[in-house]
C-alpha cells in the first residue's frame, strides 16, 4: 500500500532533478562567458536624411549554449552631449542553440524633436556619441530571464567641421560685399549644400542677396569667398547653409 508514495517521491525527486540540470545548463554558459555579444566593425553608419538623423550598426550574438534564446529585445540609448538621447526597441526574435547571428541595430530621431543647440553642435563639431545596448530575453521553456548590457562610444563625424565664416568686406566701386567661408566636411558622403548671404541695412532691409550652390567631397576641404552685390547703406549680414535632403540649416550673423 506505500508503494504509490514512493513512487511519487521518487517522480519528485526526478522532476526537481530535471529542473536543476536545466538550470545548470541555462546558467553555466552566462558564468563562463560563452555567450557574447559583440559589435561589428568599429564604427556607426550615419545618415542626414529626409529631415532625419538616423545611426546604424550590427552586433553578433553567439549562443554556444545549450538552450535556445527566444523572445529577444534590444533597447538602445544613444546619448549626444550628455543630456540628448536617442531612444530604440528593436524584437529580434529567437536564436537557436549554436547559433550565432547577426542583429542590425537602427536608432533615429526626426529633427523637428532635435534642440537647436545639438543641431548646430552636430553640423559643426565632430562628437563622441555614447550607445547603451541592452539585451533582454528567455531561455526555452521560459525557466530563466537574462539580461546583457554593452556600453560603446561612437564617432559622429560633422559636415561642416571647424566651420569659420569672417566678417563681411566692402567696397563703394563697385558697391561689392565679400565674405570668405571655410570648412572640412567629416561627413562620410558627399556634401551638397546651399550658401545664402544677405545684407540688411541699418533699418533691417535687405539691401544684397546671393545663394551659391556646392558640393565637397567625403573628406574634402571647402575655402570659397562669396560676393555680393549691394545697393544702400550697410549693417550687417546674415550667412545661412541648408542641407535641402536632410533638412539641416544653420545661420550665422556677421559683422561688416
């Protein structure tokens, strides 16, 4: 008659058992590092486009495990100038055991919700752009959560690098302003750009006006003096750059 208890206690034993060697399994690989993520390359692709900023990447992740990954979540923090971030969820789905895959990673942020101050700072200044990586998923059976954390810096490289723009020059005969306009384009592509000069009067009317079409290459250097023909008395000048595909302009005051 206890043989039916033993019996049970014996099934108990073996299920608690079989927990614990899925436990040693699912945990073992964490411990000794086997599984990793790692990102691909050593940079970020970035791209100014359609009034949108927008970073991409790759990560591996390599499951040496003996349990299946499911139900994974990337989420992504990128962090420019210590107080704008740009936030991402991606769902990468399941990675088999031995498995090792490829996950591309993109982030990006419409630049309408960019503060002035960091698209400015973005177009002139190349910046370190700090990533956090953070990886949430499940084991098979749904046993065991884990979490994975990687933190890079990447390099944000600016079109108008170390941009410098001078005072306006003037001459009476003929009545001609000039203004000389240099810059590095970091930008990993061509750069096609307006420059519009304008000259206001003392009373703010526009007394000269000029837009000049260029492109530099990824890499190359920009030293151009734009003239403008006048009409009137002088006060000062307002040069503005626009990036028509991406949506990007900035605009400085100088003095004449």
């Amino acid at each position: 008659m206890k043989w039916p208890l033993v019996a049970y206690k014996v099934g108990l034993a073996i299920f608690f058992f079989v927990i614990l060697l899925i436990a040693a399994m699912a945990v073992m690989p964490v411990l000794e590092g086997d599984i990793s993520v790692e990102r691909e390359g050593r940079g970020m692709d970035w791209s100014l486009e359609n009034e949108t900023i927008t970073g991409r990447s790759s990560v591996w992740i390599n499951n040496t495990g003996y349990l299946d990954f499911e139900k994974i979540v990337f989420d992504l923090d990128a962090e420019v100038l210590d107080d704008f971030h740009i936030d991402s969820t991606q769902r990468v789905g399941d990675i088999s055991s031995g498995e090792e895959k490829k996950v591309d990673l993109i982030f990006s942020e419409n630049l309408s919700e960019v503060p002035d101050d960091v698209k400015t700072h973005l177009l002139r200044y190349d910046t370190e752009v700090n990533v956090t990586v953070k990886m949430d998923g499940q084991y098979t059976f749904s046993l065991f959560t884990f979490t994975a954390e990687r933190e890079d810096v990447f390099q944000w490289d600016a079109p108008f690098h170390d941009l410098s723009v001078s005072d306006v020059s003037y001459s009476q005969t003929p009545p001609e302003a000039e203004v000389d306009v240099s810059f590095e384009n970091h930008y990993r592509e061509e750069l096609g750009f307006d420059i519009t000069v304008e000259i206001f009067d003392p009373s703010g009317g526009v007394v000269g006006s000029t837009t000049e079409t260029y492109t530099v290459p990824a890499g190359g250097s920009f030293h151009e003096t734009i003239t403008v023909e006048f009409s009137g008395e002088l006060d000062h000048a307002i040069v503005r750059f626009e990036k028509e595909e991406s949506g990007m302009s900035y605009e400085e005051e100088v003095e004449i």
